[in-house]
C-alpha cells in the first residue's frame, strides 16, 4: 500500500475572506465559463458562423442562457434521474445546491431549453444556436472534472495495484487503489472531445451536425468512462449491468446519430 498514489486531500475551500469561503468546486464552474467566453468569441469569427451575425453581445447573453440552464436543469436532472424518491418525498431540498448533486445529463437538457429559448427570442435557428456551442462546452466540462478530483469525489472503481496511476481515495472508505476516473473524464469528455469538436466545426457542416456529433461523442467518451467510474451507491448498476450514466448516454447518442445524418442529408 505504501507504493500506492494517495488522493491529496485538498481542502475544498480554496479562500476564506472573513466569513466568505470560495470553494475550488465554484472556481471551477467560473473557469468553466471563463472558458466557454473565450472560445465562443473565436468561434463565431470563423467561416459561416462570422456570415450569420454574430455579435460579443450575443455570446454573453449565450453565457448567461448557459448558466441557467445548467444550474436549473443540472440540480432538477440529479433528483429525478438518481434521487426521485428523496426528493418528491421533500421537496424543498433541490433547492439546497450547496449540499452538492448535479447531473451532466439533466445540466444539457436545461442548457438546451435555455437555448431554445434564446433562438426564439432572437429568432434564430435553434440548431443554428447549438451548432455555435457545441464546441465550446468541452473544456468546461474539463474544468469540472478537475473540481469533481479536487473534492475527491466520483472517485474510480476499484483498479489493479499494479497500474501505475492508481489511487487511493479515503474518501471512499476503503483504502484500496482505484483508477482515477475523474481524470478520465477529464482527458476524455474534456480535452479530447474538444479537439474532435473544434476541428471538425472549422469546415462548414450541415445544420446540426456540429451539435449531432457533440451528442454522439460525449456520449460514447462517458459510456466509455464509465466503466472505471464507480457506480453511485445507492443506485449499483442496473439493467445490463450498465449504470445510470450509461443508460442516459443511450439516448444522447441515438439522437446525435439523428442530428448528424439530417444535416448531412441537407
């Protein structure tokens, strides 16, 4: 055990001002859309997008679309997807989002209400609007994943002690090595997700391609990812022995499958 890496135990505050505790969890989310700013503001000066109008303006009022919807959809998509029971029986407690519990899945289904509300208000195509984000959502979700390691949560089943990177998580219980699944991700859904991305939206795509090749990436990367992702407790795998995670990857990429194969078809 003593040859094992050992999760450095971070503390989950990263500055006290006083009364005020910024936690690394909350920088993460502001690198996050620090980073969606960035890369939205090079995007729509590239190719067909720059033809369409697009304006600074417009990537901030995008920003703050964004934020809503995954904070709202994020914290609504945890309760029905992994705690239903919970929290019909108490309802009053999705508003506590400071005690943690956010869905990727439920986070995209807000952000792509909130989008399609930004299209009609704008009266824009909503797949117009997806296409332009898709390849700026990534490294967002890369930064998160640093956040989910830091906090020494959604830790890695558990792995062979001979695999040079695995890692102890006390915070599981069981000081055995597991894979550091959260790094995974990072490396998956996170840098490699947005590089396929930013390449292939360089070239000018069918209508809704861009976002049906997002859908099917993550997708696959986080089907992929789960299986060194140890599965939530109180859930355990389900049908399959597939986990929630998986199970609600199915469906996102189905549908990518369908986006990509319209605009090609356009």
């Amino acid at each position: 055990m003593a040859a094992m890496w050992m999760h450095p135990q971070f503390d989950p505050v990263a500055l006290s001002l006083g009364p005020v505790q910024v936690h690394w969890y909350g920088l993460t989310y502001l690198v996050a859309f620090a980073l969606f700013m960035w890369t939205a503001r090079l995007r729509v000066k590239q190719g067909a997008l720059a033809a369409q109008g697009w304006s600074p303006r417009d990537v901030e009022d995008l920003l703050f679309f964004g934020i809503l919807g995954v904070i709202l959809g994020g914290r609504v998509g945890y309760a029905l997807f992994y705690k239903p029971e919970l929290y019909l029986a108490q309802p009053l407690e999705i508003l506590k989002v400071w005690q943690g519990g956010m869905s990727f899945h439920g986070g995209l289904l807000g952000v792509i209400a909130a989008m399609a509300l930004f299209a009609r208000l704008r009266g824009r195509p909503f797949l117009q609007v997806t296409d332009l984000i898709a390849p700026c959502v990534p490294l967002g979700l890369a930064s998160g994943r640093i956040g989910n390691f830091i906090n020494g949560e959604l830790w890695g089943r558990l792995a062979d002690p001979s695999l040079p990177w695995a890692m102890v998580f006390p915070q599981s219980g069981v000081l055995l090595p597991r894979h550091p699944s959260q790094l995974y991700q990072f490396l998956l859904e996170g840098l490699l997700l947005f590089v396929l991305l930013w390449l292939y939206a360089r070239r000018r795509r069918g209508l809704g391609q861009v976002s049906g090749l997002f859908l099917v990436g993550y997708g696959l990367l986080r089907f992929v990812a789960e299986f060194f992702r140890e599965p939530d407790a109180f859930l355990g795998l389900l049908a399959l022995n597939m986990s929630m995670g998986q199970w609600l990857c199915v469906p996102m990429v189905l549908a990518g499958v369908a986006l990509w194969w319209r605009g090609a078809r356009d």
